[in-house]
C-alpha cells in the first residue's frame, strides 16, 4: 500500500525537477519569459505529463525501471504529450459524434 504513495512521490518530485528544468533551459533560449506564471504553467504540464505516462506504464504492467524512464521522458516533453493526448481525444470525439450522428460525419 505504501509502495503506490512512494511511488507517486517519486514521480511529482521527479516531474516538478523535470518541469523546473524545462523552465529554465525556456528562458535561456528565450522561448518563455521568466516569470511566475511561466514557471507554474511549467510545472504544472510536467506534473501532468509525468502522472499521465506513470499510469500508462503501470497500466502495461512494466517494470519500476521503465516506469520512471517513461515519467522522466513524458515530463521533459510535457507539451508534447499533451498536446498528443488531446488530439487523441478530440479524434475519439469525432468519432463518437458521426457514430451519434448515425454515421453521416456531421451532415444537417
């Protein structure tokens, strides 16, 4: 039981670090501004991110190893994964929407 909360510590440590360095290596570039909110927006997708491909590895059943490797990876490229898994789910719901429309793609 305790393994699963030191886990998840381990993967919103692990991703606000990930965020943090992503913040910064955007400012440098002069990608982002350096800023407070720049920051929280930062952290707050690689939160996300790390949180979102730790429940898809352990969903897989992968090893604790991997696990990590892909909340690292998905934390670093937050944006990324986002932006991938709502085109996803704006796909699902297109599809949804002709299977509702009774297969007509939205015709009137």
């Amino acid at each position: 039981m305790f393994a699963d909360y030191e886990n998840l510590a381990v993967v919103v440590i692990t991703s606000l670090l990930s965020g943090t360095g992503v913040f910064l290596l955007g400012v440098r570039d002069g990608r982002i501004s350096a800023s407070l909110l720049n920051l929280a927006s930062e952290l707050f997708t690689a939160v996300t991110a790390g949180l979102a491909g730790y429940g898809v590895a352990v969903s897989q059943e992968w090893p604790e190893g991997i696990i990590f490797c892909v909340v690292l990876i998905a934390s670093n490229n937050g944006s990324e994964i986002l932006q991938g898994l709502k085109s996803r789910a704006s796909n699902v719901l297109n599809l949804l929407s002709v299977i509702a429309n009774g297969g007509k793609g939205g015709e009137k």
